[in-house]
C-alpha cells in the first residue's frame, strides 16, 4: 500500500496534518524532485507562511549505508546531461518528493510576520502535507506579470490571492535581511 492509503483519513501519531493547506512548489522547469513547498495568507499581523520539506530522514535512518553514502556525495549534482543523485530515485523523485495530490511525510516552519519582515513567533514541527500544484519559477512570474495560463493549468485549482500574497510575504522578509544587513549572494536573487 502506497503512503496515499496508509494516511488517507488521519494524520500519523505526532505529526500535524496541514493537508488542508494549498502548499506548493516551486521550482525550474527541470527539476525532478520537489522537496520544499510554501503557502501563506495575510492576517491581522502581517502573514502567516509555513515552508515544508521532505522529511526524508523518515526513509533514511540515522547512520545507515543510505546515511552515510548521502553524506559522502553531499548533494545531487546537475550535469547537461544527467543528474548524479544524492539519494536513490525511488526516494528523490518519489516518496521523498512532494508530488502534486500525494499524501507526504514533511518537516515544516509555520512563522507569523509583521508586514516588515519581523518574525513575530515561529513553531517547527513534523506534519504530513499534500502538494496543491507544481509550478515553476516561470509559471509563477507569468502569472504575476497577468499573463494567460492554459485553462487546465493546476495554477487555476490554487486560490486566487496566493502567488501575491507569497510574493508580499517574500518582499518583507528581503525588507528585514537588507535593514539586518544580511550579506547578499547571486543565487539569492529570486525569479519572481
């Protein structure tokens, strides 16, 4: 039985179910594995976001031969014309990855901030999450800049306000890192 039919009614012993939350991924076009997922509202103090990742030492325990062979490559690693994996891809790409409608095993930051970045309060926890869409760093600033998507697109299934409200959350915590003074790097720049 596939993780989908062990956890379809409640969320395991000592996990939180955020289920309920349209999180999702977003990533480059190419990308195989999806390991991390955002969502966010506004409220009455700013926004609330939760970042989710794989759980992945679920499926790999501590100091086994997957453990240490994960620590010696340290990272996948992105070739023209394959990728030399960290983890198996029956890991990677599948139960470790959080696929759009399938039930995943996650650790996750839900953090309140101010309209400015602060963060107010902050819980980490371990959960269970289903991804509401995959998009890409493109189909995200496409559908910011307005632009049409297909009509069968999943960024239509998502609610409405989510692409800015992230895109408001995101401003504020980069407003908070450049008044911190926090050190800036190429790769820091976001798509969108």
């Amino acid at each position: 039985r596939g993780l989908g039919d062990v956890y379809r009614r409640q969320a395991p012993h000592g996990r939180s179910d955020l289920r309920s939350l349209p999180l999702i991924t977003l990533d480059d076009a190419s990308a195989q594995d999806f390991d991390d997922a955002i969502w966010a509202e506004h409220n009455a103090d700013g926004f609330r976001l939760i970042i989710a990742v794989a759980d992945v030492s679920h499926y790999v325990p501590q100091d086994s031969a997957l453990d240490r062979e994960a620590r010696l490559r340290g990272t996948s690693v992105y070739l023209p014309d394959r990728v030399v994996p960290m983890l198996p891809p029956s890991l990677s790409a599948n139960a470790c990855s959080l696929l759009p409608g399938q039930d995943r095993l996650c650790l996750f930051a839900d953090m309140q901030i101010t309209p400015q970045g602060t963060v107010l309060s902050g819980t980490i926890g371990r959960g269970i999450m289903r991804s509401a869409a995959r998009l890409t760093y493109q189909d995200a600033q496409d559908a910011l800049d307005g632009k049409a998507l297909a009509p069968t697109h999943p960024i239509h299934t998502l609610p409405p306000t989510l692409l800015t409200t992230l895109l408001a959350a995101g401003q504020a915590l980069d407003l908070s890192a450049t008044q911190r003074g926090v050190m800036r790097l190429d790769e820091d720049v976001w798509a969108i």
